[in-house]
C-alpha cells in the first residue's frame, strides 16, 4: 500500500492513538479527525464506539494541530448480527455520514481504526470504508495483546483508565489510574478471570493523555465518578472528564519512534525470486481422479514455445492413465507476466477446440525463466457420464459470455467447478468500475450457479484473487454482504500481481447440487508460530469436502515457514480425522504462500512430510505476516 492521506475517528483511548502512530510509521499522514459524541448522555453502552471521555476529544485533536470534525449519534445497534448490512437508524450510518462528510471536505482515501480483536467492530468499519471506496488501515488487528498493550507503553501512549467494567476492577482503586501503573494488575486479572489485557472485551476505557503525535499534553483537572452499574463482584463506573487544559511539553512533538515493524520481524532477507524453484511434473491419482502440476521449460525463449512443451508433457501424463483432453474439467493456469495471455491462449485453444474445460487464470511470480504454469484436475473412470459443461458464448445482460477458450462452469454428477470470473459488464463486456468489480463478478457467479441449479450457500470452496489492498477489502464486503451463512463456505483472499484484461478481483468457487453442505470454523493462538483459523465445508450427502487452514504467525514471534506448514498440517489433519479421512486421500492441496517468506519451495512441503501428495503451490503478493498469512486448502472429491 503506497502512503496516503487518511482520518482517524479517535475515541481518545490508546487503541486509536496507537493505531494512528502505526499508520505514521507506516508512511501515512493523518490530515484529520473525526469522532461521533453522544447526543444526550456520557454513557451510550454502543456497541460500536467508547463514548466515555468524550469531552476531551476536542483537545486530543488540538493536541496534534489537526482538524476535529464531529456529529452526533444515538448510539443505538438496529443490524447486530455479525455481517452488517446497512440499516437506517444504526450508529453504522451514523459513521458511514460522518466520513462520507470528511472525504467530501478533505479527500482522504483511507481509516484508521485501533480494533485489535472485535470482528463486530472491524467488519462495520470495513463495510463503510468499501461504501465510501476508503482503505481500512487497522495495524493493531489480531496482535497479541500482552505484547502489544508493553510496546504501546514503551513507545510513550500515556494514557489513564476512565472507565471498568470486569471483575477485579473498581472505580476507588483504578479508575483515574495510568495504564503503566495497572498493567501488572491487569496481568493477573487476565490470570485470574481471563479478561482482556487491553480492554478489548470492554472490561476497561482509557483515554490518552499524551503521545508522540502530540505537540502539547492533555491535564485532567477534575472530574467525578459516576456509578452505571453497582454490581457487588463487578461494577461499572465512569470517570466524566469536568475540566482540561493543554500543557506544552518540552520540544513539542517528538514523532514517532523508529522501531520493529511488526510487518517486517518475519520477513527474511532473502528474495523471493531465489526461493522459487521450478517444479518437477507431478501426476498424483486418487479414486476417480487426478492431478497435474507441470511448468513450462525455461531453457524456452517464448511463452508459446513453452505453453507447447508444457501440453505436449501434459498429453504424456494423460495417455498412461487412458484420459485424454476432454477429461480436464478444470485448469488453473499461472502466468508470470499478463501481457503472455494472448500467445497462451492460442496454443491452448488448439487442445480444448469445443466444450473445454473451466479455467482460472492470474498472474503470480514464477521461478526464473518459467513464464507459465498449469495445474489440472482431471477426471475419468465414468465413460463421461454424468458430466457437462456449461459454455455461453452469446452475449447477454445474464452474464460475461467466454472470452477465451474455457466454460463458465463442468459439471461431473453433483459437483459443480466454475471458471473465473471477473467484474465485466454481460451486455458491453466491459469492465465496470473498480469500486464496483468485486460485487459485479460476485454477481456473475450467483448467475452461473442459479443455471446449473445451486447457489452460493452450497458452495464447498472459494478462491478470491485481488490486486491491491482496496480490491482485497472490497472483495471481502461482498462476499459478506452475497453470502447469507455464517461461516460459510472456506474462502481464500489471495493478493496477485495482474489479472485477466486488468481487472481488480476473480472469484473461483467449486460448489455442489441437488445436497446440503454443512459449515464449522474455529481459531485458536499458538504460541510461537501464530494464529490458527480452520474451517469446513462438508456435503455428507456426497461425501465430499473442502476445508482451510491458515496460520497468520503473532506479530512478536519470528516464525519459520515450515514450522507453520507443520502447524496448517497438523490442524487439517486433526479436522480431517472427524470425517474418517486423511491427508493422503485429498484430490489436491492447495498451498499459498506469501512470495516474501523464507523457504519457498516444493522443500517447504516436503519439510511438512507430505512430498508425495497433490500439491497446488501457489505464491501470492506479500510479506508473511499476521496481514498476510500462510493458507492451506484441502479437497477431497472422491
């Protein structure tokens, strides 16, 4: 993400400063403020935003010389369920208003939020800022709260707890009280009832007194304690901030401190392009079907000349096995540079003349001198029964007629594969907008599922690629506000350098039929590699499955690749032994890696202990880091 100018909707507590000085350290510049006070009392219980302190708001933004804009809200939830849509009267719109009002008067183009752990909170303001075509900066997200509240202290937020709301906590002993002071307290709260160390569950509000952002400090004068729950184990009390002042610190504003980049403590030195090795041609049956990975020969000049290598070694692997071109039901294909698709197509025209199969194609880094990969999943053992393609051609408001030689969907019995596909409009077959691609291709795909009778909510697996950070949020919104389950189906968000025709995100989902599909997911902290999410899409009916694994490694800890490898395995194969299976008996694993991470090769796998299975390796844009984690994707269709 290249630096931009960007607003923050400050509470006044650490979170939001610290958030802040992340995004300056970043290369950011905060040009302005905006906060939501409350329109008849201190105390709004919101579910969105701290609304205690909020008369000192006006100062913090004096404090660093920035403009201040303000509106009023209720503070009341209409939409409470998880993925917000839009709902007249909710304090959301009241947020959507008042940075739509900021963006119109200063031409900001991203947020700054401090969540750390509330995916209620980041997925509303992830929805405004896709509404208002806004980046979501949220530096703090996911970080490991201990860690985090020690480095906020060491690099000089200054801040006083004003409001508790936990057992363990009192107003005569803790309200008023500096964070620093608290923090060993607070340490063996979290030992003793497992509150959140930095508040994050609402135990605790603080506001911030000073910081390197500020040019002058903020004094509390005088203020009183006013009781909002007086429960005997854990009461709830606020502090009502009476009086302020601005005092002037010695030298102004310090900046802020150069230090570790949490970004950065897992990326190694190494490049990318040194790590990437080029595959050995894999075929790897199981039951009815099978997978190849070949890559084009390097020591060939032209991306042609090496899409005819690659299909003449293709028909090798294919011809043993008694399969032939029309079994290919669907081809993923990589391209180290966009500008070769046309020379690609051509040579794979030739081998799939009617009905071919479905497609996806992007752009990802290569090893050197490979300018093109193909990984197929080719069935048989049927005679052909049972399969179909859907391949539309014509030119209609339903959705993109094929613009290259694939079909939108294959359909093998009660599975159901869908070609890529990105944000054009059906009837001029131009792209739309970028604020508009993610939804529009979204769209385009409830389409192509509806004509082979399904829907979204029996998807098994989803794959979205996206160019750029803002595609990547938008890509997100849509998927939340299209997909009525919760959790829903597995999908992976994967940054890559180039699309088809320059498009901004492509959707790839594998779906059933005529069955139901069941849906679990969970995350869990491990200490020293990271966070682990899996999740599951099951359709007993069939027998079939797809399931995710990602570890997105703790903003301390300096992960070893393989080390998560071996984590993403262990978590898949535990989830996989409640259906009976194992990892051997997977059609494909599909394994993404940031393309700045040490050790990235078929060796990672290998490190893992499973070099003999189906093994999609794909690298994506990105450092590994806790915004850019390692995914794992398994699928069993026998």
């Amino acid at each position: 993400l290249l630096p931009v100018s960007l607003l923050t909707p400050p509470s006044g507590g650490k979170d939001s400063c610290y958030g802040m000085m992340q995004c300056v350290s970043a290369g950011h510049q905060v040009v302005a403020l905006a906060n939501l006070q409350p329109a008849v009392k201190d105390e709004l219980d919101s579910y969105m935003f701290q609304t205690v302190g909020h008369e000192g708001v006006a100062l913090y933004a004096a404090a660093m010389g920035l403009p201040l804009y303000q509106e009023h809200t209720q503070g009341e939830a209409i939409d409470k369920a998880l993925v917000y849509r839009a709902a007249e009267g909710d304090e959301v719109e009241d947020l959507f208003r008042l940075l739509r009002r900021v963006k119109e008067e200063v031409g900001v183009e991203a947020v700054c939020s401090g969540a750390v752990l509330s995916d209620y909170q980041r997925l509303r303001v992830e929805n405004v800022c896709a509404r208002l075509g806004l980046v979501s900066l949220g530096y703090l997200w996911r970080r490991e709260q201990d860690s985090l509240l020690r480095e906020m202290m060491a690099a000089g937020v200054q801040a006083v707890v004003i409001k508790v709301a936990a057992m363990g906590l009192t107003p005569e002993k803790h309200l008023g009280r500096s964070i620093e002071e608290l923090y060993p307290q607070l340490l063996e709260l979290h030992k003793q009832y497992g509150i959140n160390v930095c508040g994050e569950g609402g135990e605790y509000e603080s506001f911030t007194l000073d910081c390197p952002l500020f040019h002058k400090r903020i004094v509390i004068d005088s203020s009183e304690v006013c009781m909002h729950s007086d429960d005997a184990f854990a009461p709830v009390a606020y502090l009502r901030l009476r009086q302020l002042h601005l005092e002037d610190k010695p030298g102004g504003a310090q900046g802020v401190p150069v230090g570790p980049n949490p970004c950065e403590l897992v990326v190694s030195p190494c490049h990318a392009e040194s790590m990437l090795l080029p595959r050995e041609p894999q075929c790897v049956q199981r039951g009815r079907h099978m997978w190849l990975a070949v890559d084009g020969c390097r020591e060939l000049a032209s991306a042609t000349e090496q899409t005819q290598q690659l299909f003449t070694a293709v028909a090798g692997l294919l011809s043993p096995a008694g399969r032939g071109w029309p079994d290919v039901a669907l081809v993923y294909l990589y391209l180290a540079d966009m500008a070769h698709f046309a020379e690609v197509n051509t040579v794979y025209s030739s081998h799939f003349p009617s009905t071919p199969p479905a497609r996806v194609c992007v752009q990802v880094s290569l090893p050197q001198g490979v300018l093109v990969r193909v990984e197929m999943l080719v069935f048989g053992g049927d005679g052909g029964s049972g399969r179909s393609s859907l391949h539309v051609q014509s030119v209609s408001h339903w959705a993109p007629a094929n613009i290259g030689p694939y079909s939108q969907a294959y359909m093998a019995s009660s599975l159901v594969l869908l070609a890529g596909q990105i944000g054009l409009a059906p009837g001029s077959m131009v792209l739309a907008g970028s604020d508009q691609q993610a939804e529009l291709a979204l769209t385009h795909v409830a389409s192509v599922l509806e004509a082979c009778h399904t829907h979204l909510n029996s998807a098994l697996l989803g794959l979205c690629y996206y160019t750029g950070e803002a595609a990547g949020w938008r890509a997100r919104m849509a998927w939340q506000k299209c997909v009525s389950l919760e959790p829903g189906c597995p999908v992976a968000f994967l940054p890559v350098p180039a699309l088809p025709k320059g498009a901004c995100v492509e959707w790839h989902l594998v779906a059933v039929r005529g069955a139901t599909v069941a849906y679990a997911a969970e995350s869990s902290i491990e200490q020293e590699v990271g966070v682990v999410t899996a999740a599951e899409a099951w359709c007993s009916e069939l027998a079939v499955g797809c399931w995710m694994v990602t570890v997105a490694p703790l903003a301390s800890s300096r992960p070893h690749l393989p080390d998560a490898v071996r984590l993403g395995l262990r978590y898949l194969g535990a989830w996989l032994s409640k259906r009976q299976l194992c990892i051997d008996q997977m059609t494909v694993i599909r394994l993404c890696v940031p393309k700045y991470a040490s050790g990235l090769s078929e060796d990672v796998w290998c490190a893992g202990g499973r070099g003999d299975t189906p093994l999609s390796l794909v690298p994506v844009e990105g450092y590994y880091g806790p915004n850019c984690p390692l995914v794992l994707q398994a699928a069993c269709f026998q």
